[in-house]
C-alpha cells in the first residue's frame, strides 16, 4: 500500500461527537499563525435524528477579512480520529491534505499506526473539493460524503478582554455576565466578541455512519457516539 509518511504532531483537539464544541485558540510556537494551528473542532447530528455526522475542524484563527485569505499548507496533514470501542485510541482515520488549489480527503479507514504520526492513506480516497475563496464550494461524492475547505468565519464567541479583566480583579463593579438570571440593568453585562470578524480556515467532512460503522463508545448520557478527536501533523 503506498503511503506519504508525515510525522511530528503539531497539535490535538479532542471531543466525544454528538453537539459539541471544543476550543484551542493559538497553539504552540511551531503551529501558531499556519494551518496546523488548531483552534475548534465540531462533531455533531446534522439535524434530530439525522443517519450522517459531520466533523468540522477550524484551523489557523487569525485570519483576517481585510487581509489576504490564509492558505492551507501542503505539507501539514489534518486528521480526524475516530474511536468507536471506547479505549480513546483511534480505529478510524479521516485524513486531509492540500495540494494545489484542491484539499483531498482519504479515509474512513483503519490506521497503519496509532498516536501522533501518520501516513497519508492514498489507497483509500474519500474525494476532493476546490479550496474556497470568498465563494464557498461543496462538493458531494457518490457516497452521499460531503466536503468543504477554506475560510469561513470564526464561528467562536469570546470576550477575551473581559475574561482577563475579571482574571485579573478588574472587573467593573457591579460586573455581572450577559445571561446571568441576576443580571439587572445596572449591571454591566455588555460582551463583546473578540473574534467577530475573523475568519479560519476550515475543513469539513459530512458523511453518512454506515461508512463509519457500528460504536460501542457512549458519552456522559449513556448515548452511543463516536469519540473523536484532531491532529496536525507536519511533513518530515
């Protein structure tokens, strides 16, 4: 089976599917402000009852609307790893890499080796999809598998400037946050999104289950779901 081996995990965002959001905004010094930067990752239904799952990563936060569109880097390997037996070690890969104008995706297929390194899967093609500039481009395989990638808003809501305030006891008297059932007019309760604006560069994967297979992995519920989670891995 013919394989690009990449290795060096730059980053990992981790999550069990089903409505749920995590958020790693800036990484470390080696993926920060490049496409192996990780800042969310997303697992959810489509909609109540849906037989698909959808997994979107957002990479690379800080791209910005007035500034060129940031670019995915050929030489770092997205992938989503998928449990499906509850051991939190990945029985199930979906791979992306860029070359060229176009992301390709491989998968969902069983990993030659487990952990942070990786080999592209290339005997096991997904699709493809043109990278988006400011028109968003979905392209839709034979499977019933869609695909989608380049920027799109930073879908993250955070006032981080209000977070250090109050980290750092210099919240405004009275402070009280937006929602808070005791919040009164009085109260500064005014947020503000940091991010709004900002744009990432994302990748997405809505493909049915039966090409994921059975799960015997349940989240906090006790309801069945696919324990999931992201790396980056940049080319040796």
């Amino acid at each position: 089976m013919k394989k690009t081996k990449l290795v060096t995990g730059l980053g990992v965002l981790a999550l069990a599917a089903a409505v749920l959001v995590a958020a790693d905004h800036i990484d470390a010094p080696d993926a920060m402000g490049t496409s192996a930067d990780i800042a969310d990752f997303y697992a959810f239904e489509p909609s109540e009852g849906s037989d698909n799952t959808v997994f979107a990563v957002d990479l690379q936060s800080n791209v910005l609307p007035d500034l060129a569109y940031g670019t995915f880097d050929e030489n770092v390997l997205t992938e989503i790893n998928i449990d499906t037996d509850d051991d939190l070690v990945e029985d199930l890969v979906i791979q992306a890499i860029p070359r060229d104008g176009k992301m390709y995706f491989f998968g969902p297929v069983a990993p030659s080796s487990t952990g942070i390194s990786g080999e592209v899967m290339v005997d096991s093609p997904l699709g493809s999809v043109d990278i988006s500039s400011d028109t968003a481009i979905v392209e839709t395989t034979d499977d019933g598998v869609s695909l989608f990638a380049g920027p799109r808003q930073d879908a993250f809501f955070f006032d981080f400037f209000q977070f250090n305030a109050v980290i750092g006891g210099m919240a405004p008297q009275g402070f009280k946050p937006a929602g808070d059932p005791d919040a009164t007019d009085d109260d500064d309760t005014t947020a503000v999104d940091t991010f709004d604006g900002a744009n990432t560069m994302s990748i997405v994967v809505e493909i049915p289950n039966s090409l994921l297979g059975e799960t015997t992995a349940v989240n906090v519920l006790g309801l069945p779901v696919y324990k999931t989670w992201v790396t980056t891995n940049s080319k040796q």
